[in-house]
C-alpha cells in the first residue's frame, strides 16, 4: 500500500517506513546534505571565533565582540540549516 508524504512531496512504498517516521527525517537529511552543511558551518564558526580571539586582543575592539560574533553564529545556525534543506546543491545547481 503506498502512502502520499506530503512533507517530503513523494510516496512512501511500504508501510513499516510510516513505523518509524524519524528514519524518513534523517534519510531526507542525509540525501540533502544538511549533515555536511551543518558540520562545515561549525568548522567555518569554530575558525572565525578563533581569528576573533587574536584580532580582539590587540584591536581596540571592546571586550562584548567575541560574545556578539558568538551570538551571530549561534543565530545563524538554524537559519542555515533551513537554507540547507530548502535549497537542494546538485552538480546541475540549485
């Protein structure tokens, strides 16, 4: 029996999928590459905090910088996340 997803706009071929629903979430995330996305985001975030720590100790920058960049990227997580699952990057493109 085929059941109509409309979440993910495809139908699901067997019944035991709809068994376990989180199976589906992950393999969609897996296929739209949200893991690697959200894993290079963190690298990315993790060397920009890095290159904030050296230049705020000799740039007269005030001390709440790094925690302002800090709060940015922690916003900005989610926000790319959603971007990562919208927008599918294929080797034809967007």
């Amino acid at each position: 029996m085929y059941y109509y997803s409309s979440i993910f706009g495809r139908l699901a071929c067997h019944k035991e999928a709809w068994d376990r629903p989180w199976d589906i979430v992950f393999t969609e995330l897996k296929r739209r590459n949200v893991y690697c996305v959200a894993a290079l985001y963190v690298i990315v975030s993790w060397l920009l905090l890095q290159a904030a720590d050296v230049f705020t100790s000799f740039l007269p920058l005030p001390d709440w910088t790094r925690g302002l960049i800090f709060l940015l990227l922690v916003i900005g997580f989610p926000v790319v996340l959603i971007f990562a699952w919208a927008f599918e990057l294929t080797p034809e493109g967007l």
